[in-house]
C-alpha cells in the first residue's frame, strides 16, 4: 500500500488486525516521510531506529487486543520520555534525559504505541505560532510561509503533513485547538483532570491539560479513551467515570441544545469567521439539534485574567530552573551569577517576559490588585458557563479569530500573538472540554475551525456531536506535500 501515512489511524488498526499491513510497514512509512519532511521542523528529537526494532518486535509477538497494535506515534516533546530526551523547546533543558515516563505516554506505549519522536512546541508550551521554540520554527503544510499554531504547532503539523497517524499536545489555553485549526485537523482539550499530568514539563499547572490530536473525531476518540485514566500520582486527577469514547461515539445528536454566545462575536473578526460560524450553526440544524442564544457575560476578561494567571504559576514553576537541578548551566563566580547567567542565557524572550509579569503580578503590593483578582475574574466566567449549562448541553463558537497567519507577522508583538487565543482560554480557566474540527477554508484556502464546548466530564457529548457535524461539514485538508 503506497498511501499508508495517508490512512486514518482507525484504518491502519483495521489494517493490522487483518494483517494486510505489518507494524514495520507502517512505521517505516511514517519514518520515510517523516524523514522527507526535514524542512516542516515538526520534530525536536527523532528515534525511528527504536521506533523501527520495536515495530519487528511487536510483529514477531503481536498483541490484536491492545487499542493501538504497533502503531507509531510522534508525541509533543513536552512530555517526558524515559531515557529520550525531553526538552520542552528550551535551551535550559536541552541535555535533559528524563528517568521517568509521562503517564499519558506510558498509556499510549501499554496499548502498543511506538515512539517515533518528539515533537516541536513553543517554549514552555508559550506561544501561539511555535515561533518561540529554541530550535526553530515550524512551518505549516498548507503553506511553507505559514505558522501551523502553537504551541503544539510540531504535533499539529506532524498529523497534517502525515508525519504520525495521530499525536498528544498540551493545551493551557488553546494550545491543541488552535493550531487544530490552523491546519485542518482535529484537537481535543480533555477536561481538567481528566488526562494525568504527572511527567509534562509543567507551564501554568491550574490550566494546563493533555490531549489528543488526530485527522478526524474517530481517531481522536479513540486516543482520547487511551491516555485518559485516573492517576494517583497527579493530585489533579480526578477519579471518574470515564466512557470507551470510540466505541460508544453517536451521530444521533437530535434534540440536543446547543448555545451560541452573542459574546463571542468580537470587534474586528473577519466575514469569513461569521459565516463559518453560522454554516456551522446550519449544520448542527440539520442534524436535529436546537440552537439557542446564550450569554457568557465576562468573556471578554477572560484574556487579561488568562494573562494574569498563567504567568504567575508559570513565574513559580520555572525557578526550578536554577542550573543546579536540571538541565543547562553557564558558569558564574558565584551562586547569584549563576543563576542570573543560566536563566538570562538558558530562556528565551517569551519565557523570559513571561516570567517577569508573573513575579510582578505576585509581588507584595500587587498580589491583590492583579493575581487575586484574576482569580475572582476565573469563578465568574466558570459561573458564566454554570449558568449558560442550565439551558443548553453545549456551545458552538469558532476556534481562533483568523485564518494561520504568516511566519515573522505577530512576532514581535505580543499583545496581536495574545489575542489570537481569546476563544480557546475561557474554556481552560473554567476547566471545560473542548474540541475543534475542521470546518471550512478562507478565501485563500487556509482551513478554518470551529469549536465545541462541554460540560465537565461530557468529552463523550462534544466528541458526538464533532461527529455528527463532520460528516455534514465533509472538510477536505489541502496538502500538496510541497516539502517533499
Ligand atoms: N497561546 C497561549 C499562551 O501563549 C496558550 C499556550 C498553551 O495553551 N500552552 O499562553
């Protein structure tokens, strides 16, 4: 088969079981391209000759009943890998050899995944365009002049240029659904608590949250039933119980309620996003559903409090990074320039600005006037939606206010960079799921994404209803393999 990188991961599963293909044909496809596709900068770090042994391993003893038989799988290299290098796209842990494995990775290999490699992101997983990464950017395989997002931008363009059959991301807020929909595929942010923590290089830990990456719902399902299990080693997990998302998926979306908030239609937003919105409105119609007007009254602080909390736990999280315990160090004559000179030289500029307004918005004299408040902010837009649920099962919005911008264009400023996320972070500070699908293109052929809310714990209710919505949208990525 010549188009092995090109089937669903649902199909290569059918494929193995029937044994019309083995693990090593399909990895070593994965690999050849993946190989092919140097100029993308998907990966950090690859390991396709593991990836390949291990796949003529799992072929000599195969195991049918495990969810995903031999298949490699490329993973955002913000996980940590035991004995693989684990880098979070820093310079500060570029020699950083975990001796422990993720507990979502370790889900994913106990099903019989491979580890292809890891994959590329933003700095700390900070960004939207994966432009802050210390080992490049990441170019978008609809177009090579192109972000494909951030930050999971190497795992999103790793499953639309084929690179990997489906992939995990991070997603603090947007960072799964954003570059989702920058390049046609499809991302799921899990609820809080729902995917284990332990072993991610952590950024903001109130927000952040694993999640699955795929080429359509099925296979997102499918990912999302392996990696999502109660962990005691994550204090954040939660013990509930979880559906078998692939199998129990559902077209049958007749009679759901589905709310659309007037809030989000925001100053400035391109024709092209509304009318994108409202095909999508037509087709939850057509599938049965009700659609119903609904208002999250503080949307629009959502953005300053994400901006406030996130860099206050981040500014916490990162002083581990003191090059004493991990990873880089520049030598000082003395303990203060050390440190001083390891994390001038070891972070980059994003991070660094990162760190400085988290500090500054904890700092005595400040902490009430920004992070407390920010708090306050976060349980209001968390009642926002408490209430919105009183009416409605779910909501439907657009994923991103625009298209995939251009490589260089938001770079240096940040506040533009920023706005980018203003659909995707009220969902995280909340500690919803949400879910983007491909949904249609802009006039210049960029793909287009459109999102859907749920309860907390109803990934099954908003995977049913990205399905039943897929098969009305019919969305066809625009790949020409221009890299190759
Ligand atoms: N783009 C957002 C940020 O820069 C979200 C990142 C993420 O979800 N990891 O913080």
């Amino acid at each position: 088969m010549s188009d092995i990188t090109k089937q669903s991961l649902n199909s290569l599963i059918k494929n193995i079981k029937e044994k019309k293909l083995s693990s090593y044909e399909i990895t070593k496809s994965f690999v050849e391209r993946s190989e092919k596709s140097k100029k993308l900068n998907a990966y950090i770090t690859e390991d396709f000759s593991n990836a390949l042994v291990k796949a003529k391993k799992f072929d000599d003893s195969p195991n049918f009943d495990l969810k995903l038989p031999g298949i490699p799988i490329a993973v955002k290299d913000l996980f940590c890998t035991n004995g693989i290098k684990t880098t979070a796209a820093s310079k500060i842990l570029n020699n950083f050899i975990p001796t422990y494995e993720s507990t979502v990775t370790q889900n994913i290999w106990d099903e019989g995944g491979i580890l292809l490699g890891k994959l590329n992101c933003d700095e700390f997983a900070m960004g939207s365009s994966n432009e802050t990464s210390y080992f490049g950017n990441v170019q978008n395989p609809i177009d090579e002049n192109l972000v494909p997002g951030g930050s999971s931008g190497g795992s999103a363009a790793a499953v639309s240029g084929q690179l990997t059959p489906v992939t995990i991301g991070t997603d603090t807020g947007g960072s799964i659904r954003q570059p989702a929909s920058f390049t046609g595929t499809v991302g799921l942010k899990p609820t809080y608590g729902s995917c284990s923590r332990y072993g991610i290089v952590a950024f903001a830990s109130s927000l952040d949250q694993a999640g699955p990456m795929a080429q359509n719902v099925e296979d997102c399902a499918l990912l999302q039933e392996v990696i999502s299990t109660y962990d005691p080693k994550d204090s954040t997990s939660i013990d509930f119980k979880r559906n078998q998302y692939r199998k129990e998926l559902s077209k049958n979306i007749k009679g759901k309620k589905i709310g659309i908030p007037k809030e989000y239609r925001v100053d400035g937003m391109p024709k092209e996003i509304e009318e994108l919105w409202q095909k999508g409105i037509q087709h939850i119609k057509n599938c049965g559903a009700e659609i119903v007007d609904i208002s999250l009254p503080h949307t629009s602080y959502a953005l300053p409090t994400y901006y406030i909390v996130a860099p206050a736990e981040a500014s916490s999280n990162l002083a581990r990074y003191d090059g004493v315990k991990y990873g880089f160090r520049s030598e000082g004559y003395n303990l203060i320039d050390m440190y001083e000179k390891t994390r001038s030289e070891g972070f980059g500029s994003e991070v660094q600005r990162r760190i400085m307004i988290g500090t500054y918005v904890l700092s005595s004299g400040y902490y009430d006037a920004y992070y407390l408040k920010a708090q306050k902010v976060r349980r209001l837009i968390k009642s926002d939606f408490d209430e919105a649920y009183k009416l409605v099962d779910a909501i439907l919005t657009p994923s991103t206010p625009s298209s995939a911008f251009k490589i260089g264009e938001k770079k240096d400023d940040p506040i533009s960079m920023y706005l980018n996320d203003i659909f995707t972070v009220p969902v995280n500070l909340a500690g919803l799921p949400a879910i983007s699908i491909p949904a249609g293109h802009d006039a210049k052929g960029y793909p287009l994404g459109l999102q859907i809310i749920g309860k907390a714990f109803a990934e099954q209710e908003i995977l049913d209803i990205a399905y039943a919505m897929e098969e009305k949208i019919e969305f066809k990525n625009k790949i020409n393999d221009w890299w190759m």
